[in-house]
C-alpha cells in the first residue's frame, strides 16, 4: 500500500467537488463532511511548508 500524499488529497477534493456541482440537489452531507476534512488536511499541509 502506497502512502497518502497531498496531490491525492487535492485529487480526491476536486472529485468531490465536481459530483456536487453535477448534482447539486443530491444530499450530500457525508461527502461534504469529507471535504471539510480534506481542505482542513491541504491548509495545515500549506502551512506547515509555507
């Protein structure tokens, strides 16, 4: 198993991100929980090599 990295995790946000924008009416609140999660992840990355 390879590990996580940060471009994965953009990759996985901008996904999540599009599914919504395609259907914005859907319920989506675990993939919205998720992308909370996944910008608080990116920023303390930015952040901690800023």
């Amino acid at each position: 198993m390879e590990p996580v990295t940060i471009e994965d995790r953009r990759k996985e946000l901008r996904a999540l991100l599009d599914q919504i924008q395609a259907r914005p009416s859907q319920d989506w609140v675990n993939e919205r929980a998720r992308i909370v999660v996944l910008q608080q992840m990116i920023a303390a990355h930015e952040q901690a090599h800023a």
